[in-house]
C-alpha cells in the first residue's frame, strides 16, 4: 500500500521534531527572592529543545529604588559600574558604535549627554524617568522640553500597553531589557547563556509571561555587551550575569535617601 511507503521510524520522527523544538523555548519562574526592601531578583529558566539557558531578571520598587543613567569616560563592566557608584545594581543600556561612542539619546541627571536619534528601526524606544514617573516612550514622543532627569534610548519596543509590538526576525543572541509592570515597577532582564541564545520574537514572548505583568518593555544591547551585576549584602552576596565586553553606558539602581 502506498501509506507504507511514506511509514517514519521513531528516531526518524524524534530527529524531525528536533528542529520544531528548538523554535519553542518553555520556561518556568521561581518565586521572586526579597534582596532589600523593594528590591527583588528572580530567575528564568529556559528549555529550548535540548538546551537550557538561565534568565535572571531584578523588579524594583521605584518608589524605594532609582534608576540612574551612568557614563563615564571609558567602558567599563557592569561590576566595576555597580562598585564605582555603590550601586545595588548595574545593567547595560545603550547601542554603541565600533568606536564605542553610544548610539541615541542619554539624559544623566538633567544633561543631555548624547543626542536623540530619529533614523532607523532598532532605536524605537526610550526609558525616561523623574522623580515623580518612570516611562517607555516612542522616540517620536520625546520632546526635548520635557522634564526627565534621566534617559536612554535603544530598541526596539517590545510591549507597549500590555500588547506586543511586531518587531523583525532576527538571529538568537544573548539580551537585556528594562521594563515596566502594572504595579509601575522596573525589571531588569539579562540573559546567561549565549548558546542557544533567544531571539527577539522569543524574548517578547517570555516579557509576554501574564505572571511578569508587563505594560511596556524596551530592548537594551545584547550579544557581549549584555551583562548585569547586583550587590546586596554588606556580606559580599552578588549576582553576576558577566558580558564579553566592556561598554560605555549603564543603568544603576540606588536606593532613594
């Protein structure tokens, strides 16, 4: 009969499959751990087909925690960031070019440091913040008159109001992202493991998770600048997300005095 002519082995099955799994990450939540008040971490852990990767995401309170736009005269780590400006945490924030001056807009403490980029479709988005608000805005929306004391751009968006915004394919690498939840409080969001690594499409669908509660998220550098370092414990406790390269802009996290 001809259906025996089209019959599949088991293995030949399984070997099929193997490439339909790998485009399907699941992945499960522990409870978020209290560090300091206001100040939480929790990891990620993702099964892509055969491989395993590790999440680390941080939630802060803003009304106990700041978040801070840090550029010094030269790149440095996300530890010797965090160590420098006795900072609970330290996260990379802008694209750079391959002379490592950053790419789009940064406002630290009131001063335009870098200007607004208007071309293209990566640089989107932009995290603002005073300290009355903290908000993910289209580029478009930014007006220079505008009262924030601290900025960033990069991109793309990747939630705005609770919904995801189409964004290209692209290939798997390591990522970061800030974001903002229903309760309007920051995550922070670093990847581990460059193999397999995730792609966009699979990173928004993680942020999508309806247990984060995400309203709006915004897509920071990935691949080797991707890194994140947090302290808190005057007994030394940390967790280190270490990237491959050093890189000129960051965001901290310092508590509100």
């Amino acid at each position: 009969m001809l259906w025996k002519v089209f019959r599949f082995s088991p293995l030949s099955i399984m070997l099929f499959q193997i490439p339909l799994l790998l485009t399907l990450p699941k992945h499960g939540f522990a409870e978020f751990k209290v560090l300091k008040p206001g100040f939480e971490s929790r990891e990620l852990k993702l099964q892509t087909g055969l491989f395993t990767s590790e999440l680390v995401v941080v939630r802060i309170n803003t009304k106990l925690w700041r978040i801070k736009v840090f550029k010094g005269p030269e790149s440095k780590t996300a530890q010797e960031v965090c160590q420098e400006t006795n900072s609970a945490a330290a996260i990379n924030a802008n694209f750079f070019g391959t002379n490592l001056q950053p790419l789009g807009l940064i406002i630290s403490n009131s001063t335009l440091l870098h200007p607004l980029q208007l071309g293209g479709h990566t640089l989107t988005g932009i995290y603002v913040n005073n300290p009355e608000m903290n908000k993910i805005i289209h580029r478009d929306k930014f007006q220079s008159s505008d009262d924030f004391v601290e900025a960033v751009q990069a991109g793309p968006r990747l939630i705005a109001d609770g919904q995801p915004i189409s964004i290209p394919e692209d290939s798997s690498t390591r990522r970061s992202a800030i974001a903002i939840d229903g309760n309007g409080r920051i995550l922070l969001f670093a990847s581990k493991d460059r193999f397999p690594g995730l792609s966009l499409k699979e990173f928004q669908q993680i942020l999508l998770d309806k247990d984060l509660d995400i309203k709006d998220a915004l897509n920071l550098d990935g691949g080797g600048s991707s890194q994140l370092y947090v302290s808190y414990s005057k007994l030394g406790q940390e967790i280190s997300v270490s990237g491959g390269d050093r890189v000129p802009v960051f965001l901290t996290v310092k508590e509100v005095k």
